[in-house]
C-alpha cells in the first residue's frame, strides 16, 4: 500500500514537508512586533493594542513572574476568558521558559484543586470574578501567588467606567484581599520593567504547555506540549490556509483560548502571521454578528455549533458576512446541511479538520480551495503520517475498512504529566493511537466513523452515532442531534437519539421514524427519541455525550 496516498492530492501551494525553528514558541511574537510593530495586535471591547504594545506587556508580564520566583519549567496556570490578559500572561510565561496550564474558567473547586495538585502550578493568573474559587482550594495546592485582573483594566477609558454599573446588576463587585500572595495584575505590570527576557529553550524537549483533557476517559490527564509540536502545528496549519498573508488576516477568536484548539489555530496562528485577533470572551450570537460587520474577520475557526447558532439566528440575513474566507471546523462533526449553508451565506470556505489535544491538536483537514470530500476529515497535514488499524492487532487495514486511527508527525504530544504508563499506552514507536474509528480511501482521505468507546453494539452489530446523526440533521426540523447507546436487555445496547428542534416546529417521533427507516439499515434506527431545549456542551461546543448518559442513568426506572 502506498505509504503515503494522499500526497498527489495536496494543493499545489502546500508542501509535503517543512522546516520547523528550533526556537522559544515567544518568538513568533517576538519577530511580527520587529516586523509590524504599529499593525493591531488585539481587538477587545472597543480597544486596539498593538504587536509592539503587546510585546512591551509580555515583557513586562515576564519580568514580574521572575519577581515571583518563577523560573524555567516552571507552571503558571492560566484562568482566563479570550481577553488581552490571557494573551499577555502566555507571553509571559513562555518568554522565561515556564510553562502555561491553560485553566477553564467554568471549572468547579474539586476540578480547580486537581488539576493544580496535579499540575505543581506556582503561580495562579485569573480574573477577579473566579478569584473565590481559587482561595477556596490555594491552601491544598503549590500555588505561591495569585494575580489577579478585572475586565476594565484593558477595556477603553468609557466602558472602564460603565463597567462597574453594569457589573453590579448581576451581583455585588467581588472584594480582592491583597497581599503578599495576592497582587494586582495591572499594579505590578505597570510598574514592571520591560527589559527584554526569551530564555533559550530546547525545543523538542522543553514544554510550553500542560493542556489537561477533558478527562472523557476518567479523570483528566495533563498532556505535555513542547514548544516543537505547537510551533510545527502552527506552522502547518498556517501553510494549510495558504492564502493568508502576514500582516493582513483578522481572526475572529471565540474559541478560547485556554483550549488548545483555539490556542493553536487562533492565538498562536494569528501571532505567526501577524494577524488581528478579535477576543470574544463568551459567544453569544448577536455579539458574533455585530463584530463580524463591524470589524470584518477574514478567518474564523469554530465549532459546528457556532456555526450552526448563526444560521439558524432569525435576523441572519440582515448581516453581510462576506469577509469572511476560511473557517476551519473542529471539534465535533460537521453536519453537510451546516457547511452549505454557510458557504452560501459567507461565500467563503468552511471545511471540516480534526485534531486531538495529545496532538496539538490538528493532524487532519480538507484542502481549504482545494478538491474536499463532504463527510470527511481530509488528509494529514504535512510532516505528518497516519494510517487506520485493527483496535486489537495493531495491523494496518485495507482501504475502506474500519479500525483506529493513529498518527505520527512533530505536533505529537511528549506524553502525559507524571503518568508513564497511560504514556506508553497511548504513544507506540511514535504513533499516537487517537481511540478514533475511521476509514482512509484510495486517495487517502479519512473519515471518522466514531469514537472507540461512543460506539453501539446492538445484537453483535457494530452502530456508529455519527452516522445517525448525520441523517438526522438532514430532516427539515432537526436543529441539532446527538445519539447514544443505552442499555438493553435483549440487544445488549440499543440507539437513543436526543433532538433539539428548530424555532416553531413540533415534536414528531414517527416523522423521524420514518425519515430514519428510509435512510438506514433497520439496526441502527433509534428506538426512542428525547426532545429537548438545548443539549449539554463543553466550553468550545463539543456536546457531552456522557453527560446525556448520566442524566439519562439518573433517571427513574419505569
């Protein structure tokens, strides 16, 4: 089998290989604040900071962690919204060789103190509306030093003073104890030095990040990014977007940044390039459109869901979405219905990519003006290798045929923090086994069929979700669609499908029924169908399958 049989398909723009500086991941800032210094950097709120402005508050920012006793290989954990604080504060921490935990906000004390124990962070960078959480659990950790930041310090000099007023609608004002412990974000970098620091790293051993899992396979596992597997996934996934010129590109970031999908292909991206990027700290619709006609992003990387929230807005085709030329879906399945529809309201691209965090994270995606294939994930990027193989023999499959997907390239994780056997389990001989089920064709590009652990097995057969999902969302009333096995006495497992409908429509099992039964072997139609307002997500629009199960085990027995 021909090793590699995606290559004769490459754009002719994309090389099947590149160089990859053996370098500080920082100085990808480093090098567009001396080549764009006066271009902006960030857009937030109202406010622009420059590539120099940027520069000058991660020096800053760097300067006051060594105050702290932070030194290289040291953790620095991150718990911010996408604001110009957790830009800075990642600068910082790269720039004297310490190494970001990027934390989500939403999470509980328990999940908090965890991944800090786990983590051995020294330093804590959050916002003052999450500062309780943190006191809560500092003591049971190894955190030194809290800074803390508050959403006016960067937004224009107007909003700084309406915030207080709007803020204190929702609740009163948090009141921060500081202290020799606890600082004040903006205090110390304005009055920092800004004398230039990039410790000298080894790139292909020295992290840069501990990105924690969502934990789908129990608890969460830090996956250890070295400066090399994010610099060379930037690198490729900035040549993949060929037609994307330095200087130029405004990236609409509302994928946050404290996960590495937006990390990767927005903040990292867009300081590569040297391009805008427009901070979104939570997504709302209305918002979204207003910046897009406002401040006219080129790219936009998403989540289906995001996509699939602006079409489906009743006022959509009141807004020109025309800047708009490359968006790059991740993180679930991009349903067709959903990628037609938007190119058609964009005329710009919208293809489906798919990546891990164990890989930082893109390792497959369609060509962007390239020949696609509709319901696939594309082809490995360049540098990087992959093949389909059976879950228990580990032998390559034929062309067509199911088994796991893995991977190999230099954006592959350098294993799991403090966990050598899950390490070895996961990485053999440098393959990344992803726990994916896919197929490759004859031209090499893949589709993934489903999660190893989502899949269904009913009577002996083998039933992938997405598959359903896929049909279901082609029914005229389906908004959105996600199905999962549950338990059954006769078959062993049996298909459930939970159903969000679009505005004004009525729920209709046997519509669906019967749209199902046209479309699939009877096998795998659903056997019962749940309607529902909304459907539980993660941060970046990923639907929580097993969160639908444990509600659903929750649930009295008949």
């Amino acid at each position: 089998m021909n090793a590699k049989p995606w290559l004769p398909f490459y754009p002719t723009e994309v090389a099947p290989a590149y160089e990859y500086p053996k370098q500080n991941l920082a100085l990808f800032l480093v090098t567009s604040a001396q080549k764009y210094p006066n271009r902006p950097a960030i857009h937030f709120m109202g406010k622009t900071i420059s590539f120099k402005k940027l520069l000058d508050l991660s020096y800053r920012m760097a300067n006051v962690l060594r105050s702290l006793g932070v030194r290289k290989g040291d953790r620095v954990a991150i718990m911010l919204p996408n604001c110009p604080q957790v830009v800075i504060s990642y600068y910082g921490t790269l720039l004297i060789g310490g190494v970001a935990v990027m934390t989500n906000p939403l999470y509980m004390e328990r999940e908090l103190a965890y991944q800090m124990k786990d983590s051995g962070a020294k330093v804590m960078i959050t916002l003052d509306i999450f500062y309780a959480k943190v006191e809560k659990v500092v003591l049971e950790t190894d955190i030194e030093h809290t800074l803390v930041t508050t959403i006016p310090d960067y937004l224009p000099l107007i909003k700084k003073w309406l915030y207080p007023v709007k803020a204190k609608k929702e609740g009163p004002l948090p009141v921060i104890p500081y202290s020799s412990t606890v600082h004040s974000f903006k205090k110390r970098i304005d009055c920092a030095v800004s004398d230039p620091i990039c410790e000298k790293v080894q790139a292909e051993e020295d992290l840069a990040l501990l990105q924690y899992t969502g934990g789908t396979t129990g608890t969460p596992k830090g996956v250890m990014l070295t400066h090399m597997n994010l610099i060379a996934n930037s690198i490729q996934s900035a040549h993949w977007c060929h037609k994307a010129e330095d200087g130029k590109e405004r990236y609409l970031a509302a994928l946050p940044c404290f996960h590495v999908f937006g990390l990767t292909c927005v903040l990292n991206q867009a300081v590569h390039k040297a391009g805008l990027m427009i901070l979104v700290p939570k997504f709302e619709v209305k918002m979204i459109l207003n910046l897009i006609r406002n401040k006219k992003p080129t790219l936009f990387p998403g989540a289906p869901t995001m996509y699939i929230a602006l079409i489906n807005h009743p006022q959509i085709k009141k807004y020109d979405l025309s800047s708009i030329n490359a968006c790059i879906s991740g993180s679930a399945a991009l349903p067709v219905e959903v990628q037609d529809t938007f190119e058609e309201m964009t005329k710009g691209r919208l293809i489906e990519g798919y990546g891990l965090t164990e890989a930082a994270p893109v390792t497959h995606a369609n060509p962007i003006w390239g020949r696609r294939k509709i319901g696939t994930i594309g082809m490995p990027f360049p540098d990087t290798e992959a093949k389909v193989v059976h879950p228990e023999t580990g032998e390559e499959m034929p062309i067509g045929e199911p088994g796991e997907l893995i991977v190999k390239g230099p954006q592959v994780m350098k294993g799991y923090w403090g966990r050598p056997e899950e390490t070895f389990d996961t990485i053999r001989n440098g393959w990344l086994f992803t726990g994916d089920m896919a197929t490759m064709d004859e031209e090499g590009y893949f589709k993934i069929i489903d999660r190893k652990k989502d899949m269904i097995i009913a009577s002996g057969y083998n039933i992938y979700p997405r598959e359903i999902e896929e049909v279901l969302y082609e029914h005229p009333s389906v908004k959105e669609a996600v199905v999962v096995g549950i338990k059954d006495r006769y078959r062993g497992e049996t298909v459930k499908a939970f159903i969000v409908l679009k505005d004004g429509e009525k729920p209709d099992p046997d519509s669906l029924e019967q749209f199902c039964r046209s479309q699939l072997a009877a096998y795998k139609v659903p056997k019962q169908y749940v309607f529902r307002e909304s459907l539980p997500k993660t941060m970046i629009g990923k639907v929580l399958r097993r969160k639908l199960l444990e509600e659903e085990e929750e649930q009295p027995t008949a």
